[in-house]
C-alpha cells in the first residue's frame, strides 16, 4: 500500500481549495491532475447513477505495531445503508476509513486484507488512492467548508476531477440532494462559514455528491448536530441511498435503527484487544433479537 | 450495571405484571371451587373483579406506552414491553371470563342441572386453571420447554369442549336441567376454552420473549429437530 494524501474530493482540514489545486498540478504524486480520459469518463461515468457493492474479507488494520481491528469480513449491499455501531475505541473510523484508503494518511498506519469495490481491488499494486477516494467519498464527524462560497465548495471537487457538464446544474443537484438547496440557493455566493453547523455538515455531503462517488462513507456525520439538523441529514439518506451505497459510523443507535438496512457491531472482547465485528445482520434483525448476548447488551445500553 | 433507572422500570412492571397474574388465578381457584361445591355465594365474592383488572390493566398499558417513548427500548427490552402488554391483555380476559362464569353460578344457583354435563365443565374447568397456572408460571420462570408442552396440553381441552358441546347437543332423557342453566352451560363452556387458550398464549408469549420466534416457528423447529442429536 503506497503513501497517499487525502484527496481533494474528501477534505478532512480546512484547506485552500486553490492552494491545494496549486500544488497538485506542481506534481504532488498523489493529488496529481486526473488524465484526460478519466476527465472525459468523469463527465458522464454517473449519468446512470448507482450506488457500488463493496466486498471485505479478512481486513486487518495497524498503527505501527498496533492492531486496531482485525479480521473483518463483511458485504456490503450496493443502494443500501449499512450502519456500524459499537462502543468508542472498537475500530468503526479505522474500519471505515480503511474503505477508501484514508487509514494509511496516518504516519505508521497500514491495512492488510482485500477490500473490493465492485471489481476493483481498492489495495492492488495498481490502484489509485485518488481515484478510489472519488469512488468512495467519506464526510467527517465535524463539519469541514472551505472558506469559499456555498457555490464554490460544492463546485470545486468536481472541477478539480475534471467535470466538464452544467456545473450549474451539477450544484443544485446535489445540494438538493443533500436537503440544502432551499435554505441556500439565493445566497450561493456567500461563504461557507456563513451556514450553520447543520447546514454546513449538508454541505460537506453535497460537496462530496458533487464528485458522484459510488459509495459514501458518513463518520458520525451528526454527531455535533441538532435534533432538526440531525432530521434532515437522516431524512436525506433514503433518497441517497437510490443513488449511492452508504456506511455510515454512528453512536446514536436509534439512528441506526432508524437509518439503515445492514447494522454491523463492533466489538473488543478483552481491553487492548484489536476491534472485530462481532455481529453483522439485517438492522431489523440485530434491534429486535440480535444473535450474540455482546449485541443485544449494547444495543439495550447494558454497556458502552 | 447502564440503565438501573430503566432496569428498575422493567422490574416494577414485570412485578406488577405478574401480581396481577396472582389475583386473577385467585379468581379461577374461587370460580372452580363455586362449581365444585356449588357456592354461589363464594361466587359472589368474584363480582366486579372485571372492573378492577380493566383498570389495572389500562395502568401497565400505559406504563408500557410510557417506557418505550421515553426509553427507546430495543431487542429484549423491547420484546417484554410487547410481552408485558400481551400477557397482560391474556390475564385480563381471563379475569373478565372467570367473572361471567361466576355470575352464571349465581344467577342459576336454584336451578336443576344436568349431572354428566355438570362433571364436564368442572373438569374443563378444572384444566382450564391448571393451563393458566402453567401459562403464568412459565412466564415468570422464562421455562420455554414447558410451553411447548403446554401447546400440546391445548388439545385436552379441545377434547373436553367437544365432550361438553356433544352433551349440550344430546341431553340424555329426563336429566337435561333447568333451560336457563343450560343455557348458562353452553356459555361456561367456551369460557373455559378461552380461559385455557389464554394460558397457552402466556407460554407462547414467553417463547417469543426469550427467542423472538413465535411458538409456531419455535414448534416447527421443535418438530423437525434432528432425534438422533439428543
């Protein structure tokens, strides 16, 4: 697995969208300009939108020495919500972000495993960090804009991976997705930063609509939310989920439950122990009589 | 132990649950006893116990409505609630029937009766409490292999409505009892049918508490276990 970069569709600081596009074309190997071809693919490769199954099998997740999660095997459906629970520190972010080789941007931090989207081995000699990270888009916990107009965040991604469509028509739809453009759209040319925090997390989903990934990665994506703004997040997944395969990270198991199709447990048996999945079901099932008696004492707020 | 707040909630309610378990199968062992001994006036005594279970019933229902929107239960806690409520709704109607049989046994406390018949409800009757006993018990002890016993149980006092309904229809001659008690009769006997039918869903209900299967999926399985790996 090589050394990669976030990649400019999935910002995890606040970074100079322009500063970053500099120094991509001044050859920054893993944020390098997307070839021409791709551009011309990009333009129409999610006329057809839908989301993409993913395949994990054997999955096992380092910092350095340390095993943060191991063994994790787990299909996950194209066009559906797969939620993964379980109490903090059991691996769900090193799993999730494992899916589209965000783990390794960490100094010391490596996967080993196979993890398939579609067909394509995301770990394979040749795969392209960049490229899986515009297949699979990920929004963060905290709310991340860039100090750009509401326009120009959504905007950006999809021009840097060479959009050439209506970017007009490419940003209202995906603030419509993502429930924003009604409260947005007569002031799209104002910052980011002006937005509140729910509508800034809506925005970041947008933003990451904007690069029409294939499956989107949400870690806790309302965490720091309102009620109302946590609703709306929420009431946007089962239109996304048409489109696009979601996994999303969540503490609040009532929106699991509420959310999703699949629910995943995470678990650590013994403290210092790596993370594992104890328990990956249909959501209906893992809420009302889940298998392992870990589960169900989580799930009923016995622990964590 | 997280949550003893709400554990503590599950506790009263169950405790609450199962109290009125014990005064509705007071009820029976006084109504069985009235038809035993021909004590209208013990009988008496069950009058107006409708109203108080319906009442009693109404508070844990509403207790029920109360810990879900408030607690958000899930998995097993989500499944006594559900339980609780079902059982709870058995136990009442239980008290409601047992209560009519008892008005019977004094509205017809003069009456002359038809002996054969007289004996087949008080068996039935007798069955009916033994399955409700059964029923709330397995509910307290969770014993769930008891309930698949009590669904085979079931078919006895099927055997013994048949019994009873077969005497209504051909009273033998000269020995039919006064019209009204008869009439009476026949409607004791499907009260005690449902009395005993409520008893068997307590057991079933505690198989879905304990499994989150239905008795029918759980008998299925039960009936297609593989002998040779006992």
């Amino acid at each position: 697995m090589g050394d990669v970069q976030p990649s400019p569709g999935d910002p995890e600081e606040n970074r100079d969208p322009v500063d970053s596009e500099k120094k991509t074309r001044e050859g920054n190997p893993t944020m390098r300009p997307v070839p021409e071809t791709q551009n011309q693919d990009s333009k129409s490769a999610r006329e057809d939108l839908g989301g993409m199954g993913m395949s994990v099998s054997d999955l096992n997740a380092y910092y350095g020495s340390f095993k943060a999660v191991t063994d994790v095997s787990m299909e996950i459906q194209a066009n559906k919500v797969t939620a993964l629970i379980g109490p903090s520190g059991c691996g769900k972010s090193t799993y999730i972000r494992c899916l589209n080789r965000m783990h390794e941007v960490i100094s010391g931090a490596y996967a080993q495993g196979r993890v398939t989207l579609g067909e394509q081995d995301i770990y394979a000699k040749d795969a392209d960090p960049v490229i899986i990270r515009r297949r699979v888009g990920m929004v963060f916990q905290k709310p991340n804009p860039f100090s750009k107009s509401i326009y120009d965040n959504v905007a950006w991604g999809a021009k840097i991976n060479g959009f050439r469509g209506n970017m007009d028509e490419l940003v209202e739809r995906s603030l419509r997705q993502a429930a924003l453009w009604d409260e947005v759209k007569d002031r799209l040319k104002e910052s980011g930063f002006g937005l509140s925090g729910g509508q800034q997390q809506r925005l970041c989903i947008a933003r990451t609509l904007a690069v029409e990934p294939e499956v989107i990665l949400m870690d806790e994506p309302a965490s720091a939310l309102d009620p109302v703004s946590t609703q709306k997040i929420e009431d946007t997944m089962d239109d996304l989920k048409k489109s696009y395969t979601v996994v999303i990270v969540t503490h609040n198991m009532q929106q699991a439950a509420r959310i999703s199709d699949y629910t995943g447990f995470f678990y650590i048996e013994n403290q210092g122990d790596p993370g594992q999945l104890w328990e990956f079901d249909e959501t209906e099932k893992m809420f009302s009589n889940p298998e392992r008696k870990e589960t169900e004492d989580y799930v009923t707020g016995r622990f964590g | 132990m997280p949550r003893e707040t709400f554990q503590h909630e599950l506790d009263t309610l169950l405790s609450d649950v199962l109290d009125l378990g014990g005064e509705v199968e007071g009820t029976l062992e006084n109504m069985v006893r009235a038809m035993e001994e021909h004590d209208a006036v013990l009988a008496e005594k069950e009058l107006g116990v409708d109203m108080r279970y319906k009442a009693r019933g109404a508070e844990i229902d509403e207790e029920c409505m109360i810990l879900q929107a408030r607690q958000a239960p899930v998995a097993r806690d989500l499944r006594l609630l559900y339980t609780v409520q079902a059982v709870t709704n058995h136990l009442v109607r239980s008290g409601t029937l047992a209560e009519h049989i008892c008005h019977a046994i004094t509205d017809t406390a003069g009456c002359e009766r038809d002996e054969d018949l007289e004996a087949a409800l008080i068996e039935m009757a007798r069955t009916a409490r033994r399955l409700f006993h059964e029923g709330l018990d397995i509910f307290r002890d969770r014993d769930i292999d008891r309930a698949r016993d009590l669904q085979a149980a079931d078919d006895k006092v099927d055997l013994l409505y048949s019994e009873a309904m077969n005497l209504i229809a051909n009273p033998s001659d000269g020995n039919a009892g006064a019209p009204e008690w008869r009439m009476r009769a026949a409607l004791t006997v499907h009260y005690l049918e449902r009395i005993a039918d409520h008893g068997v869903d307590i057991g079933g209900r505690t198989v879905f508490l304990v499994t989150g299967e239905r008795i029918e999926s759980a008998m299925q399985q039960y009936i297609n276990r593989d002998l040779r790996e006992e």
